[in-house]
C-alpha cells in the first residue's frame, strides 16, 4: 500500500475523510498502548514482541489512513509549520 503513495515532504494532519480519520485515531490509541507498554516495562517483566508488535501495528495504521485517503480521493493535508492556523505566514 505504501508503494502507491506520495512520498512524504511533512507530518499528515489526519481527516480527508472519515476512514482515515478513523484510522489516524486507532493510530493514536495504538501509540499510546505503546507508550504505556513501555512505562510498565520499567517496573514489571513486559514481552519485547509486544512492544514491537503495537510499533509496528501503529505504522501499518499509519500507511492504511493514507492509503484510505489517497483511493477515496480525499486530499491529504500537510502540515506547514509556517502557517499559523488562520492560514497566514507567520513572521
């Protein structure tokens, strides 16, 4: 899936559409699963794998919220850290 996208030039604010914005969304309680994962780890006997497992599980939804975007048609939108959010250059 990743091999039809765009490469990307900057972060991917999620919602194009409901899809990707769903899956940006199981993305973030996934990283935070991860997140968490890692504190217990450092006080309480936690498997690697599963810390693996919730990275790389989080990258896949990562690559599925774009892909979803990218064949609905739905517009990825990019961040542009020169904007503020009215939509004028920052000085």
């Amino acid at each position: 899936m990743n091999e039809d996208l765009s490469p990307l030039r900057s972060f991917v604010l999620p919602g194009g559409s409901r899809i990707d914005a769903e899956l940006h969304i199981a993305r973030t309680v996934c990283r935070r699963a991860e997140r968490d994962c890692v504190a217990l780890a450092r006080i309480e006997s936690v498997p690697p794998e599963a810390i693996r497992y919730l990275n790389r599980l989080s990258d896949a939804l990562f690559v599925w919220a774009r892909w979803a975007a990218h064949t609905s048609g739905a517009a990825e939108t990019m961040w542009e850290p020169n904007q503020s959010a009215s939509g004028q250059t920052g000085t």
